[in-house]
C-alpha cells in the first residue's frame, strides 16, 4: 500500500528550477532511502513535503494516505502524522527530556500542564526508543546521539506515520549510529515509514527497503532493494551520473624525514577541574606524509588537534612539539600559524567561516599580513587571491563576492581549505574535512589534500569515516579516550584493525577500573 | 538545493560586466537609506516653505548633529563586533564636558592642555571600560550600563548640581568658528568652500575613475558605465550645492573638518585595514576569526577604547556648542547614536554596517529634528515620529533581506 505519493513536483527559486517534475512513492511501513549529492533537490523535496515551503509555492501534488494534501505550514503536516528531523537539531538545551519530547504539544489541560503525566508519557516513549535517561535529564548533558533519539521520541510524541531524517547519523559515531538504524528497523515492525537521507551509502543500503535517487532536481530511479542486486556503486553512479571507477584519487607518497614530532602531550578540561582530557600522546609527521587519526566520536581527536594549534583548546597543557627537530613553543594561535601549523576545523559554520562574509574576505582572514602593506590591504591583491583559490580549487560560486553563506557544504569545505592553503602552512591538521559533503567534492578534496602532499607538506587527517581514513592515509594513529592506542601503516591497517585497537584498549580501561 | 539555486545565477567575474538591472538592485538596497535621506529632504524643503535648506539652517544642521556623528562613527565599531552597544557614550561626553568647565572655567587652564586631558580622561576610561568588556568578558550592555550610571554620578559630583559657563572664545571655536578665509570673500560670498568641492570633486573622478579600470583590467564586475556616471554625478552635486550653500553664509565651520577628517579617516580604516577587517571578522563569526588567528579580546578592547575617546570629543564639541557644562548634558546621546547605526543598515547580530550608512542614519534623524522643529512640531511628538522612523528602517532592511532570500 501506497502511504505517500508526491506528483510531478516542480519548484522554483526565483528563475532557477529546484526541482524538476520530481516524483516520490513510498509504501507504507517501508524506509525508504532518498540520496544524491549536495544540491540535487532531497531537502527541497522534503521540506515541500513537510510544509516548510507551503502550498502554492510549488507544484504538483502531494497524496498522504490516499488524501491530497495543501500543507500551508510545518504543523499542518504534523497534524497528518508527517514528522521531519532536521540535520541541525531543534532541541533546546537547558530544558529537560520530557519537556522537549512534548514542546508545542503540552500534556495539558486550560493551559494547565500536567507535569506528572509528561514525565510518565514521556518515560513510555524513552523506553519505545531504547534511551535509558531519566526524564528530567537537561538536553545539553545528553551527547548527540542520545540528542537524536530524544528528536525521535518528540516525533512520536505527535503520533507521527511518516519520518523524515535528514543526515541523522552525520554526526553520530559508529556505535550511536548503530543504534539508530536498529531503532528504525524497530519502528518499522511496528509500522511508522521513514524516508531517510543520507550520505552515507553503506547504511542506506543496509536498512532502505527503496532507495530514490535525486540529480540536478530531477529523480533518476527508485531502486527496489529487495528486487535487485544494489551496490554502493550502482547509486553513485546514478548521483553524479556518470562512472565513478574509484573513490580515493591515486597518489605515489614521497615520503621525506620527520617534519613535525609531538611528545607527551597532555591536557586538562577548561572547564571541568582534573580531567584530563589528552593522555600522553606522542606522534609524529613526516614531509609528504598523510597521516591519519581514527577514533570514535569523543576520542579526543579534535581537542588533541586544537590543542595543538595555539592552545585554542583546554588548560595545563604539557608536552613537547619539535619541527624539523626543532622544539617550539606555541602559546598562541597567531604563533601557530607563524610557526607554519594549519587547523582546518571540522565545525565549518561555526568555527570556520565567516557565512555572511564574501569568499574573497574569508580566503584572506588567516594571512591578511600578506596581502597588507602597514596594515592598508591592498583591494587588488586580495581579489586577485581569491580568483585564483576559487579557480585553483573548482570552488562553484557566482563570483567571489557570493556569500559563503550560499554556498553548498562541498565549496564551504573548498573555501576553508583555500584559506589555509593561502596561509602557505608547512603542516596542516584536517578535522574531519568531508564531513556532510558529497561524493563528488570529496573527490576533489582528496585530490586536494593529495597535491598538499605531493608539495612535501606534513597531513594530518582527522576522519570518523573509516573507509576515507584507509582510503588516503599513509599511516593511520587509533585514539580512544584521549590516548593513542594504535598505530598502523597503509599495508597492515584494515577497518578490522582500527576497531580491534579501539575495543582492545576500552577492554584493558575497564579492567583498570 | 539552493545549491543549484547559487550557481546558476549571475556569472559575475566570467562576464565583468554586471546586468544592469542585477546592479541597479544591488545598488538600490545599499543606497536605499540614501534615497530616503533624499526624500526625507525634499519634504521638509517643501513642508517649511524652503526654510530648511536654507544656508543658514544647512550650517546649522551640521552644527546641530556634530556629536551624533561622532558617537555614531564608534557605534559602528562596537556594534560591528557583535551587536555590542555602548550606553555610557552619553554619560562619558558629560564628564568631559565637566572636566572641561572645572579645567577651563573655575581653574583658568589653557583650552589646549585642557583638552589633551580630556581626551587622555577619555583614554583612561576607554580601558577601564575595555578591559571589563574584552578582558572579563563581562557584556557590553552591562559594563557600559554600569559606566551610564557611573560617569552620570561623577559629572554630577564635579559640577556640584551647577551648570559652569561661559567658555572662552577660544574653546567656544571649536563648534561656532570658521575657517579663515583663504580666498577673498565677493559680496558676502565665500569662495574657500567652492575651491575645496572643487578640488574635491576632481579627486573624486580621478580616483574613481582609476579604480574603476583597475577593477576592468582584473575582470572582477563593475557596474554598467551610465550607473557609475551617475552615482559620481550625484554625488559631486550634492557634495557642490552643499558647499554653495556654506559659501553663501560664514564658510566651512571648524567642527566640519573635524566631522570630514574623522569621517573619511574611520571610513578607511574600516574598509581598507587590517583592524578594520578584524572587526567585521569577529562580527561575523568570533570563532572562526579566533581560529584564524585573530586575537578577538584585542579587538573589542580597542574598539571600546575608541568609543570612549569619540566619546570625549563628542563631549567637548557639545560644551562648546551649547557654551556650558552641565549635569544633564548628554542625556541620550547614547539613543541618538544607536538608532543612526541601526537606521544606517548595521545589524543587530554584528558583522554588517558602515561608518557611512552611521552617518546617513545620523543625518536622517538629524533632518528629522530640524525639520520638525521649524515646522513647530513639539518635541513629544518628534520623539514619536523618530522612533517611528527607526523601526520602519529596521523592518525595511529584514524584509528586503528575507526577500533576497
């Protein structure tokens, strides 16, 4: 039986077509997988569907459960039992489980809420998820994934039929990740669909029953996954529409001496007194070397790199960082960036860039000094910089007066790299620098990161999705719990490997307990 | 999807040229407080039977907002860095003030010292202020509260509850002199001003022309040709007609070439300089600025050092204006300031705003001062209509942003 059916859908932004008479079944109970890259039309698609973008801005039509539907807003379509959860989640941090699972959908009576009934509801629902977190429990001390299934719980709070998730593993590590998949399979046996985005093909095929994919605002096939013999590359092809032989461009490492050693790095948590965060971690880089740290989510990585770079993260930090065998110390981040380090956050929007900014004044903040004489910056300069960065990396804008704002995940990636290449840095530390992009662009910034590389330039590349880290790496460090538990050269690393160094070392951890 | 959206649209850099009606609608929404000032303009001209740009009043008009120009310049700044704001602006030109009368009139000091102290008083105040601010990270909003209430306290200490006048002449200058005449004076009919638009003006189309085919020669767009005559010719008329206007009264009052010097000065410096940039960074994303090496507690430090120094000189432009110090004076100059830079196209969340558009929203209000005024209109109802104004300007900068959207 068919739940949803969305016809000959057709929107426009401005002049420029979004979406291109796209077309959507899905069955009921089924999950129903939407992929494509970046820019392809799914979150349009979803948010016409979810009433984001009301009736009458698009065409076409929408049948949910044999009803067409003219959702005028997001609660008209809440009240058919079509529940969307948004990649950035809408929880607010400094009010409990209970009251954000029922926000806008009170246990109340004249405006009266009935707290014990919340909570008790609310309790009912935590357990239908698989979160064993007591109802009271404020949102922010909640981690991501646990976040995510509060969203979930919020969506069945409002009796939802259909769910929509967009990227909701993005952010997750492999086990929350895990987790979310059987949920949905859970909820599926008991009869909620779920359409499901994302980028992370392994798990689409895993748990899709249909998989639509979307290219240029235009649907390309439904595959049924039952039916055929379905692939990671069979989808890929469909979503960049064309072969794409292998996903890591090919690069012959030339591999020179030892560039940047760290020695028994420690550091403590800025907020929380004693806790240390970093555990005696010592590695070292080699000119021309890619080097790769893997590790789940809150292993340390992304601390253990800011902390590094000018000390931009945590306190009491020690230890000993040497270039070319020289120690150095790097108290702050301007002497980091003097002493030839790059940082590349992994939080593009709210560490990177400067969204209301214009490519051009975002490739230059790192290294205005060189295109300023006397602190005057020279307006020639620093536009002929930006065209060429925005030409050298293929980064797709109207000009490089486009807000970075308006630009796909991909090329807000590409102007944090030009940045940082601008700043002509001997080693660059890459947190996580495909993180939400599509297969497309990560080619291109593995090509990128490659060229880096082939310069003699020191890589560290911090990476959750193991596949990339195997795919590029020359020598892959395992950090667990802020310490380095494994280390491992391109020929012997294996995903086996990586997660066999991780469960070891929690293992030996619980057993010191 | 507003991916595709993006890349679709206007090829700027491929084509150089940008179409004329993509440029035309840019332009209109930078300028739009501009044309608005215009109208603003015209009606007030109509509506006092010509009265308002008489030269006389035009003089007056520049006499009058002096210290709103100022403050408004280091409004900018502060709230550049974040949507910050400083409410003791107000508070802190009283106590100059103050400073000045007890320096200048009850201890017979020499103007010229007097007022080195009291910028340097400024100078103290602005790192007091600052290192609350930037190094305590204590917000903006409560810092400079706290300095409302307390620079308000202190002038009333100095002043003792009194009103100090009158100044020498030689302070009184400064907000009611004129430059010496460098050309002769024909029937009443000052030529200085007249050889300063003009030299300004050739200046203007040379450097613009120059930046212009710089701007050809390295392929980044530039706007069609009768845009760019256009702009130019507006602007030299207006910059000219204004100059007539001073040439046929007493010439260039001294408090206009500290506006111009302190004007151009800031303009350049935000929109030309390392700083400059660091202030729009941090506005714009703190931590990306942070992150790229920035040291963002330096900046608003120095931001709110500035203010407070603007502030002074606001502080002595106004006792010399008003020839006195007394407690009250400032009262709202904080509010005055505030609003210019929001009517002037500044947002609230920081990053976005110019010193220019301060200063637009500065003569706006200015204009809507002085025009009711003549017409008679109380100044209960004037407050109404000005902040009737300053929503509207606000509301019409979100919903043509929202559209652009």
């Amino acid at each position: 039986m068919v739940i949803l059916e969305m016809r000959n859908i057709s929107k426009y932004f401005g002049t420029v077509k979004a979406l291109d008479n796209v077309s959507l079944k899905v069955a009921a109970g089924e999950i129903h997988a939407l992929v494509g890259e970046n820019g392809a039309g799914k979150s349009t698609l979803m948010n016409i569907l979810s009433g984001v973008y009301p009736y009458g801005t698009y065409s076409g039509e929408i049948v949910f459960q044999g009803e067409k539907c003219a959702f005028r807003g997001i609660r008209e379509s809440e009240k058919k039992g079509i529940a969307i959860i948004h990649q950035d989640l809408a929880l607010i941090p400094y009010l409990s489980i209970a009251e954000n699972i029922y926000l806008g959908n009170e246990r109340a009576k004249w405006g009266v809420i009935n707290w014990e009934k919340t909570r008790q509801d609310a309790a009912v629902l935590l357990k239908k998820v698989g979160l064993r977190e007591n109802p009271d429990v404020f949102i922010k001390d909640l981690g991501v994934g646990k976040q995510q299934l509060v969203e979930i719980a919020k969506a069945l709070a409002k009796n939802a039929k259909l769910l929509i998730l967009d990227e909701p593993t993005a952010a997750l590590n492999e086990e929350d990740s895990d987790n979310l998949l059987q949920l949905l399979l859970e909820l599926k046996k008991s009869g909620i669909t779920a359409i499901l985005i994302s980028h992370k093909l392994n798990e689409v095929i895993r748990v899709a029953d249909a998989i639509t994919i979307l290219r240029d605002g235009a649907t390309i096939e439904t595959i049924n996954v039952s039916e055929g013999r379905v692939n990671e590359d069979r989808i890929i092809r469909g979503m960049v529409g064309r072969e794409l032989t292998d996903r890591f461009p090919k690069r012959r490492p030339k591999i020179g001496g030892v560039y940047l050693e760290i020695k028994n790095w420690t550091v403590f948590d800025p907020k929380i007194e004693g806790r240390k965060i970093i555990k005696d971690v010592s590695i070292r880089v080699h000119r021309g070397e890619i080097v790769g740290i893997s590790g789940l989510m809150g292993a340390g990585r992304t601390e253990f790199a800011m902390s590094v770079f000018g000390k931009a993260y945590g306190r009491q930090i020690s230890g000993e960082i040497r270039k070319d065998g020289e120690k150095i110390m790097i108290n702050t981040i301007k002497k980091a960036i003097q002493n030839g380090l790059a940082y590349v956050t992994e939080d593009r929007k709210n560490a990177g860039l400067i969204l209301i900014g214009d490519l051009r004044q975002n490739i230059s903040l790192s290294s205005l000094d060189k295109i300023s004489k006397r602190w005057i910056i020279n307006d020639e300069k620093e536009t002929r910089v930006a065209t060429d960065y925005r030409e050298k990396l293929k980064i797709r804008s109207s000009s490089i007066y486009q807000k970075v704002q308006n630009l796909s995940g991909g090329n807000q990636q590409k102007v944090m790299l030009a940045k940082w290449i601008f700043a002509a840095p001997d080693i660059l530390i890459l947190d996580e620098p495909t993180r939400g992009i599509d297969v497309g662009a990560k080619y291109e910034i593995y090509t990128i990161i490659n060229q880096l590389a082939e310069e003699g330039k020191a890589i560290i590349f911090i990476s959750s999705e193991l596949p990339e880290v195997l795919g590029i790496c020359d020598r892959i460090y395992v950090m667990n719990e802020g310490r380095i538990v494994g280390e491992l050269n391109r020929e012997e690393a294996s995903q086996e490997r990586i997660m066999r160094c991780i469960m070891q070392s929690m293992q030996r951890n619980r057993g010191r307990l | 999807m507003m991916e595709t959206v993006k890349v679709k649209s206007v090829e700027i850099t491929t084509t150089a040229r940008v179409s004329a009606s993509y440029a035309l609608k840019a332009n209109i929404r930078q300028y739009a407080m501009l044309i608005a000032l215009v109208f603003i303009m015209i009606f007030f001209q109509i509506a006092t039977g010509g009265i308002l740009l008489v030269p006389m009043n035009v003089t007056n008009l520049i006499l009058q907002n002096s210290y709103v120009l100022i403050l408004a310049i280091g409004m900018t700044l502060c709230i550049l860095t974040g949507g910050n704001i400083d409410l003791s602006v107000g508070s802190v030109a009283a106590f100059i003030a103050a400073i000045m009368g007890t320096l200048i009139i009850e201890e017979k000091m020499d103007v010229t010292a007097a007022i080195i102290i009291g910028l340097l008083m400024g100078v103290i105040i602005g790192i007091w202020q600052g290192f609350w601010i930037a190094y305590v990270r204590i917000p903006a909003f409560i810092v400079t509260l706290a300095g409302m209430l307390l620079f308000r306290g202190l002038t009333n200490t100095i002043l003792k509850g009194l009103t100090l006048s009158p100044f020498p002449r030689s302070f009184q200058r400064i907000s009611s002199g004129y430059l010496p005449d460098l050309f002769p004076v024909i029937d009443g009919f000052n030529l200085t001003p007249i050889v300063f638009s003009a030299i300004f003006s050739i200046l203007l189309i040379i450097t613009q022309l120059r930046k212009r085919r710089a701007k050809i020669r390295s392929n980044t767009g530039v706007i069609p040709a009768f845009l760019f005559i256009g702009q130019l010719l507006l602007i030299i008329a207006a910059v000219n007609l204004f100059a007539y206007a001073l040439a046929t009264y007493k010439g260039i009052p001294i408090v206009l070439v500290i506006l111009a010097a302190l004007i151009s000065g800031y303009h350049f410096f935000t929109t030309k300089t390392v700083p400059g940039r660091y202030i729009y960074a941090m506005g714009g994303n703190e931590r990306a600025a942070r992150l790229s090496g920035i040291d963002t507690n330096r900046v608003l430090f120095f931001v709110y050092l500035n203010m407070a120094v603007l502030s002074a000189v606001a502080g002595i432009v106004f006792a010399a204006r008003t020839d006195s110090a007394f407690p009250l004076l400032g009262n709202g100059f904080e509010l005055d300031a505030i609003a210019a830079c929001f009517i002037g196209g500044a947002s609230a969340t920081g990053g976005i705003g110019t010193v220019i558009g301060a200063i637009v929203g500065a003569l706006v209000m200015g204009v809507l001062n002085n025009g009711m005024s003549i017409m008679g209109i109380g100044s209960d109802w004037q407050m109404t209509i000005k902040g009737f104004v300053l929503l509207m300007a606000v509301a019409f900068d979100v919903l043509s942003k929202n559209r652009a959207k």
